[in-house]
C-alpha cells in the first residue's frame, strides 16, 4: 500500500509516495529527496545529527516517520543559506570555529537555529550548554559550539 503526503522542505513543496510507512524523515531526505545535508549518526535518537525544524521546532528526523509530515513546513542545513550568504548561525560557527570533522555540524547548527528562534539562546554558557545538550561532538569542540550559539542569539 503506498501513503502520499505533501510536504514544504526549504520553501519547496514535494508529493511523495511513500510505499513503505515505516520510512523515517531523515530516510526521506537523504535518499529519495537528495537532501544529504542533514546527517544520519545513531539513528536511534542519541545523537542529534539529524536535527531537522519541523514548523520552527527542532526534531531529531531519525525518529520522525515521514507519514506523519504531511502539511509540515521543514527547514534543512540545505535551507538556511540564502545565495552566498551564510545563515547568521553557520557564519558564527566558523568565526568560532565550533567544528573539527565537521559530521555533527549541521545537527548542531539546526539546533542552535531552532533554540534561538524559540528564544531561549540567552546569555548563559551553561544554559546553552544544557540546551545543547541533545547534540553529540565527538570531536569535543563545545567550547566552540556554545560561543558561536552565543553570539548568533545575540
Ligand atoms: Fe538521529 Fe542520531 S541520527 S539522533
């Protein structure tokens, strides 16, 4: 039995058939939608580099079944940049050099975009840190990651 559901992904709208319901929304992405910016780590919801905004709110796509997306509104890594120009988190995370290999990085900057449009950045390290916390760096580079937050919610 195939499922059709429309969906909006960085201002594009998609019809997809989905014929097995049991696909995930980070599945969706990355290999029907040619979408790879959005990492697949743990695939169990442990790690964080799916983060995709669902409607404004950020969700880990690995744990999301796509049948339940239709109508929804989602942003990407892929849709933050307009043209040559940086999305205000991506360039805060190169001014602060809040990555080493770089896998977590757009797991980590949807995060930070949807945290800050919830309004909740503020100005505390360790809050941030907290907020954060869903999002794994095996790399270690927090420090980095928690300025650049910092500052892009500023
Ligand atoms: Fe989704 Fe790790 S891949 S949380």
């Amino acid at each position: 039995m195939s499922l059709s559901i429309s969906l909006a992904i960085n201002g594009r709208q998609h019809d997809v058939a989905l014929n097995d319901p049991r696909v995930t929304l980070l599945d969706l992405l990355r290999e029907r939608l040619d979408l790879p910016g959005t990492k697949k780590g743990c695939d169990r919801g442990q790690c964080g580099a799916c983060t995709v905004l669902v409607d404004g709110r950020r969700i880990n796509s690995c744990l999301a079944l796509a049948a339940s997306m239709d109508g929804a509104e989602i942003t990407t890594i892929e849709g933050l940049a307009e043209g040559d120009e940086l999305h205000p988190v991506q360039a805060a995370f190169i001014e602060h050099d809040a990555f080493q290999c770089g896998y977590c990085t757009p797991g980590q900057i949807m995060s930070a975009v949807g945290l800050i449009k919830e309004g909740m950045a503020g100005d505390d390290p360790e809050r941030v840190r907290e907020l954060m916390s869903g999002n794994i760096c095996r790399c270690g580079a927090y420090q980095g990651i928690t300025e650049a937050v910092l500052e892009a919610g500023r």
